[in-house]
C-alpha cells in the first residue's frame, strides 16, 4: 500500500514528508504503535485517512519534543 507522511508543523501548517510503499506487515503494525522513526526523527501518530482517490493511507504525525 502507498503511504504518505504528513507532518502537522508547529504553526498548523501541513507538510509532506514522505510517501513509500509499505507492506501488509507494515500498515498492520499501526494497531500496536503509536510513534515511528523516519529519517531518524520520531513522530507520534495522530490520525489516519485513507484516501480512495489516490489508493493512498494518509497519516497524519507530529514531532516528538526533545528532551
């Protein structure tokens, strides 16, 4: 399935930050996560959207704060 990460930015505004394929296995794991790393940054898990236009699993995700 073709996944888009979409980061919610600190003013509202919405960025994309990556679309790839994931497998079965992938997208099935998001019933048990609720943060993931991509580009070595993590991101919590807000929403999900699946956009049938576009055959596309729109996830929403916001930057964890550094300690």
């Amino acid at each position: 399935m073709n996944v888009r990460l979409v980061e919610k930015m600190p003013d509202g505004e919405l960025r994309q930050i990556e679309e790839r394929i994931w497998d079965a296995n992938m997208v099935s794991a998001l019933e048990h996560v609720n943060y993931i790393v991509v580009g070595g940054k993590e991101y919590e898990t807000v929403e999900g959207r699946l956009n049938l236009d576009e055959g596309t699993l729109e996830l929403l995700i916001v930057p964890m704060q550094s300690a």
